[in-house]
C-alpha cells in the first residue's frame, strides 16, 4: 500500500523509558503491520513493558509477519532460528508471532519451530496480555479467532519513530474483495470501518503532538463506511480537523474510486493528490482470472477521472507478473498498458501461489519461474525508463518539500517529499534543517526514483 510502500522489511523499535520488562518488535508486509505494532506497543505499555532496539537484552520478542507471498514467510521461520540460538542464552525470553503469517499457519509455527510461545492474529492483540500471562505461567498460548467488530478504536497507539513527522491511521481491517491471488481476507478477516469520530480525534492528538503527515489507511479505502459516512466524508472530516497536516491515503481500488473522492481531494489544500492504485494486470483475460472486477479501459478511465479533477496527480501501481496462465501475449498488454498510463513509479511482484486461495484452488501456477523472473525484469525496466521520463519533466521545479530524515546515501543530505508525494533529496540540508520541516526545494537532477535539489529557504 501507498508510497512508503516498501513492502516487506524489519522494523526496530527505539528504547523508551526504562522499564522492567523490555519487548523487541520487529515488523514485515504492509503498512498495516507497521500501524499495527504501534496498536501492540500501546497495549504493551500499559502493561508495564519498556523497549528495547536490541534483542539480545529483551525479556519478550514478537515477530509481526506478512503472508503475501512465500518469500515474506521464508524471512520469518530464518528469523526464528536466530531467535532460536537467542533462547539458549536467555532462557526466560518469550518468543511470539503475530500478524498475518500467525493468523495463516496458526499451530504449523509452535510445531515446527519450538523457540515460539505465542501465537497472535490481527485481531486478537488485545489478548496478548493474557497470553504472555500464559507462557510466563509456563503454557504455550495461540489466539487467532478473527472478529467482525474489532477495529481498536480505543486503544491507544504508541508512536515509536525516530522522528515526529510521519503517522499512520488504520482506518479500516480485513478485505471483503477476494482476489484470487490473495490470502489477506483469509489472514485479516471480513472488512470493518473504524468509527469516523475516533479516527478525526487520532488525527488531531497527532497534530497537536506536531506530526506534519498522516496517512489514512486500509486494504481498500474506497470502500470505507461509518453507517454511511463513506470515505469521502471521511477525508472532508479529517481534512478540515487538521488544516495544517498533510493528509494521505492508501489503498484505492479501481473498481471502487470514486469520483467524489477525487473532488474532494481537489477541494481542500491538505488532501494530497497522491494516488496508489494497483491495475495487476493490463490484459481483461488476467484480470477475470484474478477476480478483480475491472477491465483495462475501466481502469484508465478512472487514470483520466483523477487526471480530469488533479492535474497535479503522482500515480503509482502495483503488477503482478506470472499469474496463472498469463501468455505472452497477456503480458505484453501490461507492457503496453505502462506505456500508456506512465505511472510515477510501480512495484513490482512475481506471482507467488498462496495455499487455499480462490487462484491456488482454480487454476494452476504454470508460468515457469524463469519466465516470471524474465517478465519481472522487463516491468522493472519500463518502469524505470517512464520514472525517468516523468522526472526529467520536472527539472526547474520548485516544490514544497516535507524533510524526514537524513538521506540514507550521505547524511549531510535530507529526504523527503513532495504534497504530492515524490521523494526528494535536497542537497546540504542537515546541517540547516531538520526533520518536519517543510522548505522549498529547486530540482537540479533525477533520478528514475528519486528528486534531487536545494533548498530554497522555508515553505
Ligand atoms: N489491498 C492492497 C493489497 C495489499 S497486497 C492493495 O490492493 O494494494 C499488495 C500487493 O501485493 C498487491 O497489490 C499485489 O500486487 C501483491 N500481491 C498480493 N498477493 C500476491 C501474490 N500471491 N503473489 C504476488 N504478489 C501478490
Ligand atoms: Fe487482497 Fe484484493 Fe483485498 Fe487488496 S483488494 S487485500 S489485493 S483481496
Ligand atoms: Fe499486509 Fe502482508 Fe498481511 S501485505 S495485510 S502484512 S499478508
């Protein structure tokens, strides 16, 4: 989902204040995850629990897993034997997998891999107090009963980024839409929206904490729906509660985006234009095989309907390459479909067969993986190539840039984005600047992902 869309890696939290018992959390797979072990950190906190970066002095570990694809659970069963030979040292840590993996393979984890004590699904974090109880009590302890309600609305989430800039707000859980492809609605359960008012109160104890970003989330926003208060609503509510924050969302469907989202976001100046819209597929044949209730021109009709209503419009997608059957013929009308749309940037997946999926069931994962491998590169260079193009339009540019840290190549130089959402690095801004604020910024060069410049002054 969304621009910080990298999708599958670790996460470590900061150490807090000192504490008796110290949790380690490490976080893979979406957004959602990420918004999620702030819900768990919360929740540990109130029970007394301190952080710790370091595993090696942490008295509990929890392990919050994705299931997307293969790969994502391979990580985790490797990073389980490290915590493994962890254990040997520390016998009274306590290991636990939560998330979408946990919810997936439930028992299969405490059978195959013995270090795990607890096991925990998206919905049942608010128990894990009970079950770290229960281990310490010297059982082993497993909730993954999904719920139609839960939606955390009450719990507090405990922010534990290096900087106060950037925040998540799970506005919705679960996916009613069954991709063929995809395992989420088995792991994350029936689709539920959080209740509008606490989702506007979040955003306004975040404003007044100083956060300068917010970023509304769900695995199809589109389909938000408070007792009718749908999502347009909801971001005319949020925006105006929080006038001087940069409001943006992931993820949009499709077959759902409205038109009326689109004009709201034109109408108010916090709503940021930056869309994340997965096609998947540029070939009708793929996407009927992939369930997912959209054709290619209905899909660029709707590029045309955000291009109509925000000429300021960044678009990204994702694709998927290999899935059952896709002939050459079929993937060579993605290709064409990227030339197309020129999306800002894309990511990029090989089809990966989840087990007891509508796909995994009905069709037959025959796309030898050389070939997924070779189509995967072909996406990855197009991609490239219109990133490039699209940036280089933009050399000359003066944008507002919201600053979040020091760039990860040299750190005398910052990264951040644009309202629209480009990521930015701005030249010598460290010693000047510092995260959250917004200057701006005259583009010099680019890159096929990435903005360079120097700051201007202030925004
Ligand atoms: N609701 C979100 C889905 C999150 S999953 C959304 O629609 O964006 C993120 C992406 O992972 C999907 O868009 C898809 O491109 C990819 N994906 C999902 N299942 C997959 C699978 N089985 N193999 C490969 N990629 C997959
Ligand atoms: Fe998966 Fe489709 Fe739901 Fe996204 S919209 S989470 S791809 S089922
Ligand atoms: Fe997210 Fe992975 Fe679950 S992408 S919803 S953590 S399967």
């Amino acid at each position: 989902m969304a621009l910080a869309h990298e999708r599958v890696f670790g996460q470590r939290y900061l150490p807090l204040q000192p504490a008796p018992y110290k949790a380690y959390i490490e976080t893979y797979g979406c957004q959602m995850n990420f918004a999620d072990s702030e819900l768990v950190a919360g929740i540990l906190q109130s029970t007394g629990y301190g952080f710790t970066a370091d595993p090696a002095e942490a008295d509990l570990v929890l392990l919050n897993t994705c299931a997307i694809r293969e790969h994502a659970e391979e990580k985790i069963w490797q990073r389980l034997k490290y915590f493994q030979s962890l254990k040997h040292k520390r016998s009274h840590l306590i290991v636990g997998v939560l998330g979408c993996m946990a919810e997936r393979l439930r028992k299969k984890l405490m059978e195959e891999a013995p270090v795990v004590d607890l096991v925990a699904g998206p919905d049942s974090y608010r128990h894990l107090p009970q079950l770290i109880r229960q281990v310490e009590e010297g059982h082993k302890a497993i909730h993954t009963l999904l719920s139609r309600e839960e939606t955390y609305a009450d719990v507090a989430p405990l922010r534990l980024s290096p900087h106060k800039v950037s925040a998540y707000i799970s506005i919705m859980r679960g996916c009613n839409n069954m991709c063929s492809f995809c395992i989420v609605p088995f792991t994350r359960g029936r689709e539920r929206s959080r209740p509008w008012q606490s989702i506007v109160e979040e955003a306004r104890t975040l404003a007044d904490q100083g956060y300068k970003e917010i970023t509304l989330l769900g695995q199809n926003v589109d389909s938000y729906n408070d007792n009718g208060v749908l999502f347009a609503e909801l971001l005319q509510r949020v925006a105006e509660a929080v006038p001087e924050v940069w409001i943006r969302f992931a993820t949009s469907h499709p077959k759902d985006m409205k038109d009326e989202v689109l004009k709201t976001i034109a109408a108010y100046p916090n709503l940021s234009p930056y869309i994340h819209l997965p096609v998947q597929s540029g070939s009708d044949s793929v996407l009927e095989r992939m369930n997912r209730g959209y054709t290619a021109a209905w899909y660029k009709e709707r590029i045309a309907a955000i291009r109509t209503y925000l000429s300021d419009a960044v678009l990204s997608t994702d694709i998927i390459v290999g899935f059952c059957g896709e002939s050459e013929e079929e993937f060579q009308d993605t290709l064409r479909l990227m030339e197309e749309v020129r999306w800002d940037s894309v990511f990029q997946f090989m089809y990966s067969e989840r087990p007891g999926t509508l796909a995994a069931r009905r069709y037959k994962d025959d796309v030898p993986s050389s070939v997924k491998q070779a189509r995967l590169e072909q996406v990855i260079a197009l991609a490239q190539r219109i990133g490039l193009e699209n940036h280089q339009l933009r050399i000359g540019k003066v944008y507002e840039v919201l600053l979040e840290k020091a760039a990860r190549r040299n750190p005398e130089d910052m990264a951040g984005r644009t309202f629209s959402g480009l990521p930015v690095v701005v030249r010598d801004a460290s010693r000047r600047y510092e995260p959250g604020d917004k200057v701006r910024v005259h583009i010099t060069e680019v890159s096929a992902v990435t903005l360079i410049g120097y700051a201007l002054g202030a925004a």
